[in-house]
C-alpha cells in the first residue's frame, strides 16, 4: 500500500506545516522527538532531523520562542520575523516528512501545501495579536500567545498521530478563515462602489 503510505506523509507534512504557522520551532521538536523515538520515517537528506543535538537545538529555541511571546510588546515584533520563518519551517518540515516520491514532487507539494499552510495560519495569528494590541493595548497578548501554543502543541501532536484527522481539520480551518475574510471584504467594497 505504497499509495496510501504517501498520502498518509502527505497529510502528516501539511499538519505539522500549518502548526509551524502557530508556532515555528513546536512541530520541528516534535518531528525530532518522533524521529527519534521511530515513530517517524525521514525523507532522504533529513535524517539529521532525527538526531540528539537536532533535538537539543529545537528543545531550546522552542523554549526561547515560547518565553518571548510572553513579552509584551516583543511579541508583536517577533511576527515579523515569524511570519518568514514559518513559511520556511512548514516547507522544511513537510518536505521531512513526505517520503516515497520523486524530489521535484516532494519540494513541489511542500513549497506549495507546507508553505501555504503555515502562511495561513501564521497570518491569521498576526492578524489576531494585531487586533489584541489595538483593543487592550497588548495587555490581553499573553491570552493570544497561549492560544497559539495550546493550539501548536495540539495540531503537532494530531499530525503526528492522527495526520488524515489533522489534515481535514486544517482545511476546514482554512476554508472558514478564507470565508471570514472574502466576508468582511465584500461590505468595504460595497460601499467603496457607493451600493
């Protein structure tokens, strides 16, 4: 059952993408840990993913990620440097982990799916600590920052148990922030046109 293993890999990459978008180093230590425990079958060229000081590196800068969130003000900052590397961490980490394929497929789907998931999501979280800072003048942002880790740790931990669950999930997450946001635009336009 080759073709089910590959989508089973496909739906593990583009989970653990999309929890990049909440946040970047989470899914990385997980996919470590899972390496390391064998859980998790790495592409070719990222074994190194499932080493001790891979998993050291991610343990720590999961821990600074997570600390500087809790920073007013910081937090706000560190989108702009997150949203970047979130895109990059969801490719990196889908290309990790969907295996049994051709590279060009392989870095195809998870530029395309890895990266726009976790783009998604990361824009989503910039948009909602945006409006925490400007309703509650950031004093409310460590509620958003503990959202955003709960929901990390949880869609890592989906994909890496549940992935077909976890895909379905994100696409319906996806599905519903895209509607909300074709939604809200809709009435500005309207009234731009003067109807």
């Amino acid at each position: 059952m080759p073709e089910f293993e590959i989508i089973l890999s496909i739906c593990l990459g583009v989970g653990l993408a999309a929890a990049c978008g909440f946040r970047v180093f989470v899914p990385m230590l997980g996919v470590s840990t899972a390496a390391l425990a064998g859980h998790v079958d790495l592409a070719y060229g990222f074994e190194w993913l499932g080493t001790w000081p891979a998993m050291a590196c991610f343990l720590t800068a999961t821990i600074l990620e997570i600390a500087a969130y809790y920073v007013p003000w910081i937090d706000n900052l560190l989108d702009s440097i997150a949203t970047p590397a979130a895109v990059v961490a969801g490719t990196i980490v889908a290309a990790s982990v969907i295996t049994d394929m051709s590279p060009m497929m392989q870095w195809t789907l998870a530029i395309i799916a890895g990266g726009g998931a976790a783009a998604l999501v990361q824009t989503s979280t910039v948009a909602l600590r945006g409006a925490s800072t400007a309703a509650t003048g950031g004093t409310a942002n460590f509620l958003v920052a503990t959202a955003e880790l709960v929901a990390s740790v949880c869609t890592t931990v989906l994909a890496l148990l549940l992935p077909m669950i976890c895909l379905a999930l994100v696409l319906l997450t996806g599905g519903l922030i895209l509607y909300r946001a074709n939604r809200h635009r809709q009435p500005a336009a309207l009234v731009k046109q003067g109807v």
